[in-house]
C-alpha cells in the first residue's frame, strides 16, 4: 500500500484565515526552480516572485526593465518547484499603469503561462480601474503601499515613506480603497511602523510589511538579502541569517585550488 501524503496548499483564503486568528504569515522572493524548492520544503506560505528579480538576478538598478515574458520564465519556474506556497507574482513595470485592459491582458498571461497563483500591483486608488478589472477576472490581487520601486524616479530615493502626516492619511486611505476592491492581502514597504500598525488594525486584509515594523500580519524579505547572497546592502530593516557570498567564494576559490594542483578530481571521483 503506498502511503501518500497530502500537503495541503496555501491559498488566498489561508492567509486571510492566519490574520483572523493571529498567525503571522511568512513570505520571502523566489525567481527560479532550486530556490523556490528549497524555501516550500521549509515551510514558506508565500513566494513571491518580485520585479525585484530585475535588480537580483539581473543585475539591473532598478526594477523598471524587466519585462512580462521575463517574469513570466521566472514564475514558471517557481511554479515547478513548489508543493504547498502559494506564489505571488508581480506584475512589471509598464503592464498595467493606465491602461486597465493591458493590466488584465498581463495578470491572464501571468496566471496561464506561469501556473502562479496571484498577482501583485504597486499603488492605490491611481491604479483602481486596472485592480478592478483584473479581479473580474477572478486573478486574486495583493497590493503594495509605501515605497514602491517601479516609482523610484518620482521619489528619488529608496528612503522611508509617508513620515509626514499627509502622505500617511493617504497610505490608510489607499489601504482601505484596496481592502474594499478586494485585494486579498497588501505589502506595505519602507514605513513608518507605528503607521503600518494603525493600517494593520484598519483593515482586514492582512498587511505583509518589509521594513514597516513587527505590527504588520506577515514579513517579507528578499531572500538573496536574507542569505547574504547580495553584498553592501545593509538596511536597518534586513536581518542577514547567512553570509552566502562569502561561502560561494571560498568554496569556489578553494575548488580552483584543487584543480590547479591536480587534486580534483581524485582516484574514487573518476569513473
Ligand atoms: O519585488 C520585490 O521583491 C518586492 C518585495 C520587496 C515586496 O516587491
């Protein structure tokens, strides 16, 4: 008798469910195949797989080039390695801001092509008509407040958002507009996190912060920051578990080693 075992997937309703009862929900980046295997083996409930990919995998500055079939290869591949997470996937610049029917066009493409879950879209009630017509669809939308990266040339910089008491009203403002749409979930980035509390407790989605504190419903991090993989950044808000770029290069520099003096590979490595 084979013995299978069920795992049981995370879904839209899962973490909303772990907000009502006060489970905090752990999400964290995933571009490709072996990483997104590794992170649902230990028990991740979201991946996501960000733009942010334009900055880690392919070294751009920003997240502004990456395009759609670009994310598209990266969520497929996620896609292959997951068993219970449920994946989140960004929608890139330029595939949805003003103009509603591209942005449904993008998430149908994402959720076809890729096998993800959801999609997630930078912005408040400017981007209402593209979240609206992409969730008549039935794509389930995750929102992201704060600093959003796909607007870094309007901000300028990657510093803390809505410190001043204007931007703030408006960052509960747009929280709720989200809420009431039907985003089933929203990412508050780079905040204040006495504010990020008042939002969490203003609505009843629950809020994924990164940098906004320890009040928020779940945290995210991208998990090349998280491992060290990526060097020289250092903000206040990143907790480094490993220092991964420094053991790849000594176990690379250590592996030259080894094939310059001849001993790799040895008698038992050879066939
Ligand atoms: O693209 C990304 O990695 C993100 C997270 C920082 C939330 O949007």
């Amino acid at each position: 008798m084979s013995v299978h075992k069920e795992v049981k997937r995370v879904t839209v309703h899962v973490v909303q469910a772990m907000k009502m009862r006060g489970e905090k929900i752990s999400m964290l980046t995933a571009y490709d195949f072996s990483m997104a295997r590794i992170l649902d083996a230990a028990g991740i409930d979201v991946l996501l797989v960000g733009d942010s990919a334009s900055n880690v995998m392919a070294g751009h500055e920003t997240t502004l080039p990456i395009t759609l079939d670009q994310m598209i290869y990266h969520a497929s591949s996620v896609v292959r390695g997951v068993k219970r997470a449920l994946i989140v996937v960004d929608l890139p610049f330029g595939t949805y801001q003003g103009d509603s029917k591209g942005a449904l066009n993008s998430a149908i493409r994402i959720m076809k092509e890729s096998g993800a879950h959801a999609v997630k879209l930078e912005g408040g009630k400017e981007i209402e008509d593209s979240i609206k017509r992409i969730l008549s669809a039935g794509v389930p939308v995750m929102g992201h407040l704060g600093l959003t990266p796909q607007s870094i040339y309007k901000f300028g910089t990657y510093t803390v958002r809505a410190k001043e008491e204007e931007e703030a009203k408006r960052l509960i403002k747009d929280a709720k507009h989200l809420e009431k749409l039907g985003c089933f979930a929203v990412v508050l980035e780079k905040i204040p996190a006495a504010l990020a509390k008042q939002v969490s407790e203003s609505i009843n989605i629950p809020t994924i912060g990164i940098g906004g504190g320890g009040d928020t419903d779940g945290q995210v991090l991208v998990t090349h920051d998280l491992l060290g993989i990526t060097k020289d950044f250092h903000p206040r808000f990143l907790r480094r578990y490993l220092e991964l770029f420094d053991l790849i290069k000594g176990s690379v520099e250590q592996y030259i080693k080894d094939v310059k003096s001849g001993d790799f590979p040895n008698d038992n490595e050879q066939y």
